[in-house]
C-alpha cells in the first residue's frame, strides 16, 4: 500500500476542502470497497478523508413531498432494517439484504454503494491490461474469462458490469442522487449518476472530483404492495449477480397501471428500458406480455465465449420476477412463484 496522509472531518464543507478537487485525494467512509483497492494497489492515494464523524449524513428522514431522505453515511444495514424501508420501499430492502455479508453491510455506506467499483477478475490483477484500471491497456476481459461480464451496454474498451444491488433497486424506484461540492449543490436523477463505458471505462460515473455525496432521496411511490428482487448467482450467499432484476408494479383492476424493471449484473450500471415498462401499461400480467417486455429490455444484448447463456437467463429472470411481483410473498424461503 502506498503511503498517504489521513485526515478527519465534520462536516461536508470541510469534506470539500480537504478533497481540493483534486483526484489523488479519497474519501472512506465504511472502507469496505477503497482499502481493497489500495491495498492491491488497484488505486492510489495522496489524501484519505474520513467523513463518519459527518453526523448530518447518518440518517433516514421523510420529506415533505411524501419522499424519504436516506442518508449518504447510513449504512446499508441500518437502512434495510429500517421500519420506514421495510414498510414504504420493501424493495430496496429487499435488495440491500441481497447484497454482500452482514459484517460488510454493517460497515458499508449507501453512498459507498454508488461508488464501488467493478468485481472484474481483470481489474483486480494488475499484471493483465485493463482499461478501466490503466487507460490504453486493453480489455483482457473481452477474450479472456468472461462468465460475468456485460452483455449490454458495453464497448471494445470495457465489458465490465457494476456489481451493487442496492443500486439495481434505487434505479427502478426513480431516486435521485443529492451532491455537495466547491461549485454548491447539485441533484442528479439516478439513471444519470452512472455512466456506460464507451471510450472512457476508467470513469465510473458523473460525480466530479472534490464532490461528496450527502443523501439519496425516494419518492413518495415506493410500490410496497407489488414488487421483487430476484438475484441469481452462482452460489446462495457472498457471491455478486450474474443477473439480478428488480420488478415493482402499480396493478389496479388486474391490469398494469405502471411497472418497473431494472437489471443488474448485465451491464456498466443498472440497467433500465422505459419501453419496456411503457409497453406494460394496461395490460394484463401475462406471460405473453412479460416476455415481450423481456425482449424489448434485452434488444441488442451481446454475449462472449464464457457468458452468452446470460441473455437467455436474463429474459427467463425478468418473467419469473414480473410472476413474484405480483405475489410478494412468493419471496419467502423456500416459497415457489406462481408461475
């Protein structure tokens, strides 16, 4: 690891001091993602700022607008167990308790969560090329071992996919992201806080340097009473999606009167079509309807030597969820969708 000086703050004004917009500066909150990246040398750092004596960043508040505040150094456990949570955005809740171990989702932050980073095995190894790691090396991921990379959304410099399910669930709820930085403040839509590859992997998303994320806010409509998390992985526990979706409906009348559906584990973020969703407007929940909703999310999805099956498991994921939305209590271990 290399050597960096370490500093303490207490509020996000001087968070944003201490960053100086400068890139070489980090903050750590929960550590549960950057101490790996340091210690494998994976990321450098000139400046650690720790940030969790930022009281004002720990907690959950309801808004006026009938919304909910999740603070940005509220840890995922906190926020997943929260009575608030499990009541109004059981799917949040849903997908947080997907995600990880309990020890690392006692330490992990909601605003660490956003900015994680890739589990490429090729981003990790910094003996083999990487583009998002080393800009102009390469891809060895493209060739290479590929069982859990992207199949939409990538580019020739990068088929990396980003590995939170909370975020999956904060995609499909509409949240949006709250920023503090030396420009002032800032609120950007959720679907907008992540980037796709394309020629610039090593960007992982439009925060700016010296910006700190304070809080993420829900809207008012959190879909408690139809909704899913579905992640499908390689084992039961600790491992990340190989594909994971998050389906929440507003059915009145056995029709359709709005839908969500966002994936994770497929791309360089959640992954979200509002066609899709469009197209299940007012219809019935069928299986004809859900499977040509999975055809549209899926248009143009591409697999490699290693992950192709991941298209046809996607679209089997996206129906059997869009069936369990419909009953949440088919969630239940050992319950069985009614198929």
């Amino acid at each position: 690891m290399n050597n960096f000086s370490y500093t303490k703050v207490k509020n996000t004004e001087q968070a944003i001091s201490q960053l100086n917009g400068d890139i070489r500066n980090k903050i750590v909150a929960g550590g549960t993602n950057i101490n790996d990246l340091l210690k494998y040398f994976i990321t450098k750092a000139d400046k650690l700022v720790d940030i969790n004596s930022i009281s004002e960043n720990k907690s959950i508040q309801r808004l006026d607008n009938g919304g909910v505040r999740l603070g940005a150094l509220h840890t995922n456990a906190d926020t997943a167990y929260d009575p608030i949570i499990e009541e109004r955005y059981p799917l949040l809740s849903k997908a947080i308790l997907a995600g990880a171990s309990a020890q690392i989702r006692n330490m992990a932050t909601n605003g660490g969560n956003l900015l994680q980073r890739t589990r490429c095995y090729y981003f990790y190894d910094i003996n083999t090329p990487c583009n998002k790691r080393d800009p102009g090396s390469g891809c060895s991921a493209i060739k290479g071992y590929n069982r859990i990379h992207a199949i939409l959304g990538q580019s020739e410099n990068c088929i990396a996919v980003f590995p939170s399910d909370m975020c999956v669930a904060l995609a499909a709820l509409n949240a949006t992201v709250n920023i503090s930085g030396p420009e002032g403040d800032r609120v950007l839509a959720f679907a907008e806080f992540h980037r796709l590859p394309g020629d610039t992997p090593n960007i992982d998303n439009n925060l700016k340097h010296g910006e700190v994320i304070t809080s993420i806010d829900l809207p008012e409509k959190g879909f408690p009473e139809n909704y899913s998390y579905l992640k499908l992985r390689d084992r039961s526990s600790y491992a990340f999606a190989l594909v994971s979706v998050a389906t929440a409906f507003d059915l009145q009348n056995n029709k359709i009167k709005e839908a969500r559906i966002a994936l994770g584990g497929v791309a360089h973020k959640p992954w979200r079509v509002i066609e899709a969703e469009d197209f299940l407007k007012d219809k019935e929940p069928t299986n004809e309807n859900f499977s040509a909703a999975a055809k549209i999310i899926l248009q143009g999805a591409k697999g490699y030597e290693h992950n192709e099956f991941k298209i046809e498991l996607a679209k089997r994921a996206i129906i059997r969820n869009c069936f369990m939305a419909l009953n949440p209590e088919t969630q239940r271990p050992g319950a069985k969708p009614s198929l």
